[in-house]
C-alpha cells in the first residue's frame, strides 16, 4: 500500500506582503459632505464637493475677495460680523461618490443643524416625510 504525501506551508506569501493602500490625509479626500464651524460663535456651513476638500477651502477663503456683489454666505458672515472660520479643522460628515446620494447627505447634515449658515434653497429638493424623522435626531 502506497501512501502519497504532500507538504505545504501554513506561513504562505499572503501573509506577510499586504497590499493597503496608503491613507489619504483629509484635506485630500475628495467626494464628500463637509461641515465649517465658525471660530467666534456656533453657526456652522454644510457642503458637498467632488473635487479636494483643501481646493473647497480655498475657493471660500478666496470668495471675499469676489467684487461682483454675489458673495457666498461664508463670506457675507465673514464680513457682517467680523468672524473666521475654522478652516484646519473641517469635518468630513460623510462621504459619497456618486452626486445624488452625496447631494441628499447634503441636505440630511444641513437639516440636522442648529445654527447653520445654508439658505433654504439648498435643501429645497428633501422631502417633508423626512423632516420628523431628522427632527428627532436632532
């Protein structure tokens, strides 16, 4: 009676080379609802971007500069009452790829607010049967 043996490793490739990606630093990441806090009272501005979050920030920082009278609520906030905004410390409140759902998030973070900063157009399109819903998450 013939036996055939076979040998094998437990300790296989695998396990030791891994391929992960690199983690992407925030101001990097790209497709995503973020949130601004103002540093001198507790309004806060919610919006979504698929380009970098760093390249948003910098269109809002720059936006004062704009001469045509058309300025962002940031910026109207920024100079109605002498405020800065936390720029280092945004908060990516979610994260979408694809532009309806990312719009939706949007509007969900907007409505979850306190104190926001957002005109009322931007959450025009959100249905009143989510309104009780957010209300108690509020």
């Amino acid at each position: 009676m013939f036996v055939n043996l076979s040998f094998f490793s437990l300790n296989k490739l695998s396990c030791f080379i891994h391929t992960h990606k690199d983690h992407l630093p925030k101001m990097h990441k790209k497709n995503l609802v973020y949130k601004i806090n103002c540093k001198d009272c507790n309004a806060s501005y919610v919006g979504q971007t698929k380009r970098t979050l760093k390249t948003r920030i910098t269109e809002h920082k720059n936006d004062i500069r704009k001469n045509n009278g058309n300025l962002s609520v940031i910026s109207e906030h920024r100079l109605n009452f002498n405020h800065e905004f936390d720029w280092d410390n945004t908060e990516i409140v979610d994260s979408e790829r694809w532009f309806y759902r990312r719009r939706i998030a949007e509007m969900l973070h907007i409505k979850l607010q306190n104190n926001n900063l957002n005109l009322q157009s931007d959450t025009e399109f959100l249905h009143n049967s989510y309104l009780p819903i957010l209300d108690t998450l509020k």
